[in-house]
C-alpha cells in the first residue's frame, strides 16, 4: 500500500494545506542524512516524495547585521513595510514610547541599539523570508549565525569598515554563512561607496564587487542601476525600470565588466564564456553570482538608503535571487551513540525530529525558546526530548514570531522553520528530539580540567630550540621569550600533569645548566585568550 502523502501546515494558518500553500507560511529544511535506519527510510522517502522540495525553493533564512548606527533597524523595518507586513514605519528613536516594530525594549527605543535579537518574517514575491536581526552584541551574534543560511552586512556609506564589521565578518566565516554587503545611507553627507568597496576588499577575505552604481550621491541621489539587468531604478514617482541614463552608460559599462572578471576568478563556467568573449547574458551572470554567493567565494555588494524609503526592492530581489534555500546548505549533527560520528541529515519532514535551541528568555509569559528545526516536525501537544539534559518536555504553545510583541500560534512546524515554544526549561544551544535518534547540533564532550602553572625556565641559548619544542610536546603555550646575555628566559603556562618532575629532564637536556620556577598565576585576558585557543583546536583534532 502506498504511504499517504503528509499534509503540511503553513505557519500562518493552522489548517491542512498543499505543498503549494507552504509558500505562505514558513517551511525550510536544511540537509542532513543519518546512518540510522529511520534516517536511511527518510532518505529513500525523499526521491519519492519530492514534492515538498518546491516548497523549500521558496524559503530564505537570513540575518541581518551591522554595526551600531548602520540603520539596521531600520533597514528591516522597511523591508516589513514593503512586505506588507506593518503598515507604518516608526522611528527607531520612537517618541511616547512608539518604535521600530523590531525593538521590544524601552531601552531599545530610547537608545536606539539592538540589545535582544528579533525574529520575524516577510512575503516577497511568492517567497518567504524569515529574518532574524542580529544585536550589538558578540555573544548573540555568534549563536544567532548558527541557524541562519545568509546574512547581509550593513556597512554606512560614510563610516565603511570599522572594527566590530571585522568582527562580524569573522564570525560569518566560522559558520559558514553566505553574505551580502549592503552599503547603506547614500543620501548623507561624505557618502562615498567605492570607498567603502575598496575597505571591504582590503579587510575581508573574499572577492567582492558592486551588483549596483548609484545615481547621484548625497543630496543628488536618485536612484539605482542594476549591473546585472543593465536597468535604471527610480525611487520617486512609479518606482519603475528604465534605461540607464546616457551619461552614466561608460561608467556602468565599466563596473559591470569589472562584476564579471571580479565572479568570473571564482566561477567556471562564467570564466569560460568570459574567456571566450562570449555576450554575458542576465541570467548566465545572475547564476554565477549566486553559484559563487553560496559557495562563499564571492560577496555581492548592494546599495541604498533605507531610511528614506530607496533601494528597499532591489535588496529584497537580490535576496531571492543569490541567498542559498534551506535545502541547499548542509549542516550536520552529532550521534552521541556513535562517539559523536559526524551525521549529515536529510531537511525531510518524514526524518526523525533534530532542533537547535539558539536562543532562550524569560517573559511574562514564561520562558520562551526559538527554535531552528533541521529536520522532522514539532507538534503542538506533542513532546519533544532533550539531548543535553535526558528531559521529556511537552509543547504546551507553539508560536510563529513577529518581532516581540506579536505571534502567530500554529499546530505544527517542520524542518527549516524557526519557531518559538513556550514552557521549555533549557540552554541555548541544546537539541531536541523526538527520542528516535541520539544527536546533538553541538559537541557534548566536556574537556577535563586542568591546572596550569606560570613556568619560567632559564637555559643557555643553544639548547632554546630543544627545551621549547619538549614544552610543545607537554601541550605548553610559549607566553614570551628573552634574552639574558648568553641565556635565553622561557616563559610558558603548561598543565600541572605535564610538567611534574621537570627538573631532571631539564637537567639532562641543558647538561645541568637549566634553571627552572613554577607557581600557580591567574592568567592575564590575553593569555586566556591564547590558552583557550590553544586547547580548543588540540582537543578538536585528537
């Protein structure tokens, strides 16, 4: 007998509907595939039933990050209202109490800062876009990344790269995350985004070049030119495409061949029409810029000034056309049964349940939890087990989050959505399941802990190179090495266990000229820094 076709829920309505239908709510999985067999059965379910595929085609999990004073907020606040998603755009800096839609906090209004991250979503065009705005915080920043599948910098057209924008960069590599750069505030004064372009290619690691030149800049901005499409955006009248104008054409001309050199060094098969003069159509050079977007190759820089209502569109097209589906992003999890064996999942909603816990608050309401489902579903009513703590918890209210003060209550999420679940008493970063599978979204392996002692060694420079490579080898951190006429002074935190009974072995190595001092020492900021980098990567490769 054939297996009957699941019915999904749209998360913006609590009855059954088609695959079609999902479109409309929030449904997007990610790939991972285990070596259990219920995982094998979804595997094999997933070429019979490709039908929810389609659906995830139409789904975009994205961040949005900046440093303080970039208009992040307002930025997603425009993109809601062009979404249709709020209907008045408020200050971020509200008067009587009345801000952005995303900030929740007097404090946040007040201020004008993002200090809780916000999640929400948005149609465009027959898509779905679930966005979570990062705050101005690393910590936050760091575990919101985990569960995103894009992110969009924004950077100020005046104030370019600034340190924390480094930061923020570094941490989308460690996750793996595709970006866009968007360049924003055109119409201030000393806007100059080719300055901020070059600062970008200088700081970040990846090739990048602009998908847009402005017309006019400051007070004279008008509005946009579309490198790839080769059209014209007016923002002011019917906001529509027309030619590029006559004297921007040898500058356009210019900067779409440099986009197509520049994606063309990352991306073959754009190369080799290059190569080949062959004529760079709209989509041979859309497909490139998104096969090297998602590769994390290149990053595809966008401009605008979101606060007067300009550019909006373009992002939200650029969004659809180059950020990467919830099924084309593998992630992978941890089989706790099999020494965390490294498990590739499947984004089925016929897979055992895997969900991250990214981020947890305490409301009036309760705790409140987000979640990131990577595969299986979540019922309302139904329980769900926790990894970390061995707990059965039951889901007394699933929720649908928009911002911080209103939410959609639905009966069911699955695999790519990012719910809320009132009642869950966890930690960010714990992982839930429905019991059939063992695995973890992050390593629960806890490191043994140590004592280390502040050594200081003073040996005759010839045998430097030998006492350092044995403290190397007793997993010792070289903290700082000088020189004292002939001798040379080692200074060196290695653990306790290692370093008992050095004395005879250093005696033997230096032929009895070595000296040594141990104590125990609170290390300094740097030197923590530098010892729990050193243990992570030792403990990531044994």
């Amino acid at each position: 007998m054939a297996r009957p076709q699941r019915l999904l829920y749209a998360l913006c309505s609590s009855s059954a509907t088609t695959a079609g239908s999902l479109i409309g709510g929030t449904f997007h999985p990610r790939y991972f595939s285990a070596g259990s067999v219920a995982h094998a059965t979804a595997a094999a379910n997933i070429d019979k039933d490709p039908w929810w595929k389609e659906s995830m085609k139409k789904v975009r999990n994205i961040g949005i990050l900046a440093p303080m004073d970039s208009e992040k907020t307002t930025l997603a606040e425009q993109i809601l209202l062009y979404t249709d998603q709020i209907h008045k755009m408020h200050e971020v800096r509200g008067k009587g109490g009345c801000g952005a839609t995303m900030d929740s906090m007097d404090l946040e209004r007040k201020n004008g800062i993002t200090i809780k991250s916000a999640s929400t979503y948005c149609n465009w065009k027959g898509s779905k876009i679930n966005i979570i705005e990062h705050v101005d915080f690393t910590t936050e920043v760091e575990r919101a990344l985990r569960v995103v599948d894009g992110a969009i910098l924004v950077l100020c057209s005046f104030g370019g790269v600034r340190s924390h924008s480094i930061t923020v960069d570094c941490q989308m590599r460690k996750n793996e995350v595709p970006r866009i750069t968007f360049i924003n505030q055109l119409d201030q004064m000393g806007a100059d985004p080719w300055k901020v372009l070059n600062q970008i290619r200088s700081h970040f690691p990846r090739r990048t070049a602009a998908i847009q030149v402005p017309i006019g800049l400051e007070n004279e901005f008008k509005g946009l030119v579309d490198l790839v499409k080769l059209k014209a955006y007016y923002f002011e009248g019917s906001h529509g495409k027309e030619k590029v104008p006559s004297n921007m054409e040898t500058l356009v001309a210019d900067k779409r061949r440099e986009l197509i050199r520049t994606v063309s060094e990352v991306d073959k098969i754009l190369a080799g029409a290059f190569l080949s003069d062959e004529t760079i159509s709209e989509a041979d050079l859309e497909g490139a810029i998104r096969r090297a977007t998602i590769a994390r190759k290149f990053i595809p820089v966008f401009m605008d000034t979101a606060v007067k209502d300009k550019g909006v569109q373009p992002l939200l097209d650029g969004i659809l056309s180059y950020f990467p589906c919830p099924i084309e992003v593998t992630n992978y999890a941890l089989d706790q049964s099999k020494n965390e064996e490294k498990v590739e999942l499947t984004g089925s909603p016929d897979a055992p349940l895997v969900a991250l816990a990214f981020k947890s608050e305490q409301t009036l309401s309760g705790p409140l939890t987000y979640l990131r489902i990577y595969d299986g579903v979540i019922r309302k009513g139904g329980s769900i087990f926790n990894v970390n703590t061995g707990k059965n918890i039951k889901i007394s209210r699933l929720c649908q989050m928009h911002s911080h003060e209103k939410m959609h209550d639905i009966q069911e999420a699955h695999a790519g959505q990012i719910v809320a679940v009132f009642g869950l008493e966890c930690a960010a970063g714990d992982t839930f399941t429905d019991g059939l599978v063992k695995y973890t979204m992050t390593s629960m392996a806890i490191s043994k802990p140590e004592i280390i002692m502040l050594v200081e060694l003073k040996v005759p420079t010839e045998f430097q190179g030998a006492v350092t490579a044995d403290l190397n080898k007793r997993k010792g951190v070289i903290l700082g090495n000088d020189q004292d006429g002939d001798d040379s002074i080692i200074r060196a935190h290695v653990p306790l266990n290692n370093i008992f009974r050095y004395s005879p072995v250093l005696s033997s190595m230096t032929q009895g000229k070595g000296k040594l001092t141990m104590e125990y020492k609170k290390p300094n900021t740097r030197e923590i820094r530098q010892l729990n980098d050193y243990y992570w990567i030792h403990s990531s490769s044994t």
